[in-house]
C-alpha cells in the first residue's frame, strides 16, 4: 500500500466518517475509495440506498423535468 499525503477537507472527512461508520481516516478514505471504486455490490447498494434517501436534497426535480421536456 503506497503512502500518499494530502489536504483533505475536515468536514467532509467528518461527514464521511458518519456515513461510512468508520473511525479512523485511513478507514474513510479506503472505504469511500472502495465505494468510488466499486469493489462489491454491497458498497454500491449501500451507495444506492444513501443516494435515494438523500436525493431531494442532492437533485433539483423542477430542473430535470425542465431538461426532459426541453429535449
């Protein structure tokens, strides 16, 4: 495994660290990789599931119905 140093933004790595439940920041970073990554179906269901449940704050639906019936 290489060793790499980076900046990486607190809050984001905190926030990361909820939703993975991991507890160290090699953990978060790995598994978010993982994630990224998609190593297995659970990682990607699991990325799945957040999406849905977190998408009306993510997506704007009034702007993608616009874009579908603009097309």
């Amino acid at each position: 495994m290489a060793r790499t140093v980076i900046d990486v933004d607190d809050a984001t790595l905190a926030l990361a660290q909820q939703q993975l439940g991991t507890g160290t920041k090699r953990d978060t970073i790995n598994r978010a990789l993982a994630i990224a990554a998609g190593l297995s179906a659970d990682d990607r269901a699991r990325g799945l599931a957040w999406l849905q449940a977190n998408a009306e704050e993510i997506l704007d639906f009034d702007v993608l119905a616009d874009g579908e019936r603009a097309e």
